[in-house]
C-alpha cells in the first residue's frame, strides 16, 4: 500500500526544503500519496469521514511538517483533534484504525540541530519537543518509526544539501 504524506504547511510556496520533499514524492505516485492540508482545506473545515477513508486506504502515514513554535502549524493540530476522534482513532468502541499501522513524522527545524539539545540554546532535544505526537501514535496503538529531521532552515541552506535531503527522507519512508 501507499505510503499517505499529510503535508502541512502555511506558506508552501516559499519553503525550501518542504516544498523540495513534496516535489521528489510526487515523482512516485505509485508508493506515495501526497495530500496538503493547506490546499485542501483553506478554510480550516475538516472533512473527518474524508480524511478517515483516506487513512484507512494507505498503509503508511507521515505527518509532515516545519516546526512552527516548537510545535506543529495549526491545521495539523486541528487535523489531528477531528481525525483521530473517538470510536474510530481509539476508544473502547472500536477506535482501531490506526492500530499496527506504521507511523512517522517528517519536519524541517528552523533551528541549528546544536541547539536542539540539553546544553543547547533551547535545551530540550527535537525528539523530546515531538514527544507528544509520538505519544498520540501510541495511544492510538500505531507503530510509532520516529521522525526525519533537516536542521537550520533560518539560514540559507546549500542546494546539495536539501537535494540530499530529499533523498534521505524517501529512503526514510522506504525503511519504516
């Protein structure tokens, strides 16, 4: 099956890496799905049965995003509130379409990875600010895979290596 990216992101038009991920996965349609919040829903109303058919139809699910105050852009956020609802995402009424199924995370940091760390400028690690979506996949029984990070996006960034970057995180989603 497919793997489902939920791509999320305000401003696509001038991100550098976010964009450059969605050009390098919409040249394999056959393995994954493509699917921007922002384009779909401009005016923030979720199509929850939508969205839950969509999940459903895929085998993975990839959020991806850019860190926006440590956390996620809004819509997503939205997204995740309707989506994962109960009875369907968890719950003792059947709420197990996410269970078993493999689950990641795909964010570019504005932030030098240096400063992602218990001595760093912000001292928390990027893994622990994404603790709380690793523990919704938990709670909802997914197989949480952890997340592909690109660091420093405040600054700009060699083409070589958001062209890397790109490959790096298809090879990620291949090896969940």
């Amino acid at each position: 099956m497919n793997s489902l990216v939920v791509v999320t992101h305000p401003t696509m038009e001038s991100s550098a890496i976010n964009k450059r991920w969605v050009e390098e996965l919409k040249k394999y349609p056959e393995k994954y799905t493509v699917h921007e919040l922002y384009k779909v829903y401009p005016d923030g109303n979720i199509d929850v049965e939508k969205e839950q058919r969509l999940i459903e139809a895929h085998g993975n699910l990839i959020l991806q995003f850019p860190v926006y105050w440590f956390n996620c852009p809004p819509l997503l956020k939205k997204w995740l509130d309707d989506v994962f609802a109960y009875g369907w995402a968890y719950g003792s009424n059947g709420g197990d379409h996410l269970k078993n199924r493999k689950a990641a995370l795909a964010v570019s940091a504005g932030i030098k990875k240096e400063d992602y760390s218990e001595q760093g400028k912000y001292r928390y690690t990027l893994e622990e600010l994404l603790s709380p979506f690793e523990t919704t996949f938990l709670y909802c029984k997914a197989d949480y895979r952890s997340f592909y990070a690109f660091y420093g996006t405040e600054n700009e960034q060699p083409a070589s290596e958001i062209e890397q970057s790109a490959q790096d995180y298809l090879n990620f989603i291949d090896n969940l």
